[in-house]
C-alpha cells in the first residue's frame, strides 16, 4: 500500500525561478476559464468601417458562402433537392416580411434578410394568400356595389381565383427569369456588376408583395378615391423595395441602362397593382336578373306574335 506522503500535492515554485533552474523544461500554460481575454487593439478606423458595412449590407458574403459550400446538395430529381427551399423558420418568414414592410434607405433587403437562406415557402404562400384575397374581395366589392338593387342577382365569380392565380404567379416568375437573365447579360459585358441568383430574385418579388394582401382587403371598400389612395401607397412600398434592392446591381453600369432597368422594374409592378385593381375591383358589372322573370315576357311575345 503506497505511503501517505506520496499521495500528497506537491507546490511548486514560481515559473520563472524554474526555468532559471532548468532552462530546456518545458512549460504549459492554463488559462482559467473564466477569465475574459484581453482585446486586442485592431487597426484604426477599421472597425467603424465594418459597422458602416453591416449596417448597410455591403459586407462580403464570403462566410455565407463558404457555409453553403460545406452544404452537402442532393440532386435535382429528388425531393431533398427542393426541401432545400423550403428550409426557413417563422422567425425568418416574419423578419423578411417585416423588411418587406419598412424598407429603409442605404440597406441592400438581399443581403440583409435573403443570402443567408433563400427560401420559396414565403414567396409561395404570399402568392397564394394574394390570389385568394383578390378572388374573394372582388367578388365581395361586386356586391357591395349593387346591394339593394331589385334586378341584381349575386352570382359568385369562382373564375377570379384562376385568373388571378396565373397572374400573380406569372408575375412572381416570369418576370425575376427575365431580369435574371438581363442581369446574367449585363454581368458579361460589366465585369464589377453585383450579381444576384435566381432563387434571390424570386425571393425579393415574392416578399414584396406582402403589402397588397391588407391593400386587397382594404378595396373592398366602395370608394374609388380611396382605393387608388391605397394602391399609390402600397406601390410606394413595395415598388422601393424593388428599386432599393436591384439599384446596386445596375448602378456600375451604363447611366441610360441603369435607369432603364429600374423603371421597367417599376413600371412592371405599376401595370401589376393599376391592373388587378381595374380588373377585379373596378370592372363594370352586368346586373344580372333573375330567372322567374324571363317567362311574362316570354308568354308576352308570344301572345303578340300569334
């Protein structure tokens, strides 16, 4: 059985004073674990240009994407590939949304909320909420435009809900295709132009047009004033977010180009909003009149013709 005395700690002296004694010892240092590391000093005014970056968005995005490097990605054909896209939480949903809602000066919305994780199932389901809240709230203002009368007859409009879904839907593709396309061309020619991917895009339309689910809510109301009031201001919403995020992508290049290319963005939501507006809200409605009355006039008719 070993001695007590060789069970006991043993304190040893200061490390200077051994390695005075022993110089080729070899010493670990242990820093406890609660201390807090001292900061070091960085270069001046280097830190509060990398605020201004984050601030604004314009950092790099050589973490995200080495992160999604690390990814490993299935093949398109299976339905890991597209589960992919769907990868978001509410948080995120409800914090692109919120972006979506107050876009401020100076902040790039892609960089900010978008390239850390693109995601379809916002775009998706904002789409499809958008389609619904057309559908059911023009068919709602028909007949609240010809309540009272005696010779309407409410018939609903099940066909707004395709027309409205192709659309919305075409709009929330087609058009990022194209200016993907256009951006993919212009990248060619302008060596320092900002790219964006296509799943960024799709993500950027699909976001913006959060706004016009509460705006197609609100045109149910019977005032033509009112109604074009919202839709200025939901234009002005989401036609910034647009110009806002697609500005740095064009802004190297040619002047005419640029501006060119940020109208047409504009332009093209305008035709969006100003159309489904005149469409499902401002439409002229045939009075419908019910059929009990066809047969006096009917046996009327046919009294005279005999």
């Amino acid at each position: 059985m070993a001695a007590v005395d060789d069970l006991q700690f043993e304190e040893f002296g200061d490390t200077a004073t051994s390695l005075a004694a022993n110089p080729d010892a070899t010493t670990i240092s242990i820093e406890d674990p609660g201390e807090t590391p001292k900061h070091q000093p960085g270069p001046p005014g280097g830190s509060g240009r990398e605020e201004d970056d984050e601030l604004l968005g314009n950092d790099d995005s050589d973490k995200t994407e080495l992160l999604a490097g690390q990814k490993k990605s299935s093949p398109f054909w299976t339905f890991e590939y597209y589960q992919t896209f769907f990868d978001v939480d509410t948080y995120q949903v409800f914090d692109r949304i919120k972006g979506s809602l107050l876009p401020i000066p100076g902040k790039n919305f892609v960089r900010l909320y978008i390239r850390s994780n693109p995601d379809l199932y916002g775009p998706f389901w904002i789409c499809a909420t958008l389609v619904f809240a057309i559908a059911i709230s023009g068919n709602l203002s028909n007949f609240l435009i010809h309540l009272g009368r005696k010779t309407y007859h409410y018939v609903p409009e099940f066909r707004k809900v395709s027309i409205a879904a192709t659309i919305i839907y075409a709009y929330a593709w087609l058009v990022p295709l194209a200016l993907w396309g256009f951006l993919v061309w212009r990248n060619s020619k302008v060596m320092n132009i900002v790219s964006y991917s296509f799943l960024e895009i799709v993500c950027v339309y699909g976001y913006s047009l959060f706004i016009y689910i509460p705006t197609a809510i609100l045109w149910i109301i019977p005032q033509k004033v009112v109604r074009w009031i919202l839709v200025m201001i939901a234009l002005g919403i989401s036609g910034s977010v647009l110009a806002m995020t697609f500005w740095p992508a064009v802004r190297e290049d040619n002047r005419r180009i640029a501006l060119a290319t940020i109208v047409t963005i504009v332009l093209l939501h305008m035709l969006l909003s100003v159309g489904c507006l005149a469409y499902f809200f401002d439409a002229p409605e045939m009075d419908h009149l019910p059929t009990s009355t066809a047969a006096p006039n009917q046996t009327v008719a046919a009294a005279k013709s005999s």
